[in-house]
C-alpha cells in the first residue's frame, strides 16, 4: 500500500463534495497489484457466522481473518477523508467483502442509517451544515459499467432528512445515477445518502467489491457474532497504530 502523504486541500475539497453532493468518487486508490490481491483473497473465503453466498456473495469481518486485509482498513486518500468527516478518532464498524454474480438483483433506493429526522425548512437551509456520523467506502476491484452492479446514488439526497419510500426514485427532480467507475477506484458516501446496488446484467462477469465502514468514536462497532467475538492476535499484532485505533484501542474517554 501506498504511502503517498494526501494534500490537505485535496481532503478539504472532498468532505466538501460529502457536504453538498453526499458522495465523491476516489479515482485510483489501488493499483493493478492491489485489486488482482484482493479478488484473489476474495476468492479464498469461506463463509463464517452470517456470511452467505449464492448469487451474492458476503463476507463480514474479514479484517479479522488475515493481516492481508488490514491496509484497505487505511488506504491513503481514503483515511483522511474519514477523520476529517467523522473526526480524528474515528473507527471502523465494519469490513466486508462481495462477489455480485451474474443474475445478481440489486437492492432498492435506500439509505444506511438516519441519526434523526430533522425539518426540511432546516435541511434547505443554505448555512445548515448537517453533521456526519457514518460514512462507507467502496473499493471497486472491477471497471464498472452499466451492466456491471454500477452503485446507484441520488445527489444531494442526504439532506431529505427521512429514508425513501417505496417505489422513490428520486428527490427534488435528481434521479438515481450509475457510478462508473474504474478498478481501483473508491466511493465514499455518508450514511444518510440514498443510493442503491443495481443488477449484474452480464452473462460471465462477476463484481468484486471490497467495503469499509467508518462511523464516529461514540458509534458502536458491530463485529459479528457480537456475544463471541474475539480478534484475531495473529491480525492485532499486525496492526499499525492507526490501525489498532481503528479497530477499537482508543484513548479513555468520558464513558468508557
């Protein structure tokens, strides 16, 4: 991985795009190497607790199953533009890994995880900055064209301040559009934007997606099976600082 240090009005520039647009596309996060790693790691899993397969495939938690995982908890790019939204000790809730075969249905508009209803006259506001609390990164490990699962997002959709209705498919006039995208390539979106996955309209390709969850300090994590989870030592001493922060080590706060 990449260590390239990210200029700070890049970050700037993209939590701004989160503010207005409640997405921005991340071009060229991963390299060749990186993407062919991890459809092959990918390949490797075998369900565990929650996990399912069929015409989706989803792996949870895969962070925990080998250290190989644990730099696409941090990429470059990426982390930054999850501390500035969500705070400096910000942490990951969750890890998962996708394989969307052909015959894939997709999902309806919907969105992630709404704090609290809030007024419209508020939302409109111009001056009203609405506060992120989850924010999702997807790491696209195929190119993704019209036939191929392209995310489905609806700009601008975060400030409706309510989840969509059955059978909504846009918002102020603004319709769901595709994200096409290259491999290697990130989305991150804040929680409360409404998107949607689309099918998987090709006869013989398969989508690999590789998804990150990061969510504020006082957010719970939701590692599954919750009452049983242990962390991997093998993947704890693996662990940069950065890294051992975002799955849990955090500084003694107010209600630990």
């Amino acid at each position: 991985m990449s260590t390239a240090t990210i200029d700070p009005r890049l970050t700037a520039t993209r939590q701004q795009a989160l503010h207005e647009q409640g997405f921005v596309l991340l071009p060229g996060v991963l390299g060749a190497q990186q993407t062919a790693e991890l459809r092959e790691a990918i390949d490797r899993l075998r369900p565990e607790h929650w996990d399912y397969t069929g015409l989706l495939d989803h792996y949870k938690c895969v962070f925990n199953r080998d250290p190989l995982w644990l730099p696409y908890l941090d990429p470059p790019g990426v982390i930054e533009l999850a501390e500035a939204a969500l705070g400096a000790d910000c942490h990951v809730i969750g890890q998962t890994a996708w394989r969307c075969h052909p015959g894939f249905i997709g999902a309806e508009l919907h969105l992630d995880y709404l704090a609290m209803e809030l007024p419209p006259a508020l939302l409109a506001t111009p001056a009203f900055v609405l506060p992120m609390q989850i924010c999702t990164a997807h790491l696209y490990l195929d190119d993704i064209s019209e036939d191929l699962c392209p995310t489905l997002v609806v700009p601008g959709s975060h400030r409706a301040g309510r989840k969509p209705v059955a059978g909504e498919n846009q918002w102020q006039g603004r319709a769901a559009e595709p994200v096409l995208c290259q491999a290697g390539d990130v989305l991150f979106f804040r929680s409360e934007l409404w998107h949607a996955g689309s099918r998987n309209r090709t006869a013989d390709r398969t989508r690999y997606l590789l998804q990150v969850h990061y969510g504020r300090r006082m957010l719970a994590q939701k590692f599954s099976p919750y009452l049983v989870w242990q962390f991997n030592p093998e993947v704890i001493a693996a662990c940069t600082p950065r890294q051992r922060r975002l799955l849990g080590e955090h500084e003694e706060a107010e209600y630990d």
